[in-house]
C-alpha cells in the first residue's frame, strides 16, 4: 500500500509541476489525467492530457504502475471512481454516492 501512495504522490507532483508550469488549468489538466488513467491507456495518457510535456523514465515508470494498479481494480470500483468525476463542481447537479 506504501509504493501505491508514493506511486500516486510521484504522478500527481508530475502533474502539479507540468501545471504550474505552464500556467495551465491545473484542474483541468488533472481531471483529464484521471479520467485517462481511469479509463484509457498509459498511451491515451502520453498522446492527451501528459502530450504537451516532458515526461522523465522515472515519471513514466510511476504512471504504468499506477495504471497498473487501477487497472487490478475490480470493475464495480472503477465505475465508482469514474462518477466521482461527474461528480465533480461544475458539472450539475447534486449527486448521492
């Protein structure tokens, strides 16, 4: 569980970074990055929202092990996770979980 969490950290400090870097919307860069990583490929990731930046072996070495453990997860978990997407302000109304 403690190489999940530091997995997760790497790739979101990856993420912030390429952000604020730019002067990109960080929130949108990062709800595109989820939802890839939820529901597409480690490729989808490289060729949408991570394609503007310059992503380090290390950086890519964390990202296909994070989506290899989402990918481990049962597939009722991940349906639950994509709709705390939809979730999301901004996007409607209220929802219950």
């Amino acid at each position: 569980m403690k190489r999940s969490s530091a997995l997760l950290l790497a790739a979101l400090a990856v993420l912030c970074t390429c952000g604020l870097a730019t002067g990109e919307d960080s929130e949108e860069l990062f709800m595109d990055f989820l939802q890839t990583l939820l529901v597409g490929s480690t490729e989808e990731l490289y060729e949408g929202p991570l394609s503007k930046y310059n992503i380090n072996a290390d950086a890519k070495a964390a990202i296909a092990e994070l989506k290899s453990c989402i990918d481990g997860l049962q597939t009722v978990h991940k349906a639950e996770l994509v709709k705390l997407l939809v979730l999301r302000p901004g996007r409607g109304g209220a929802h219950s979980l």
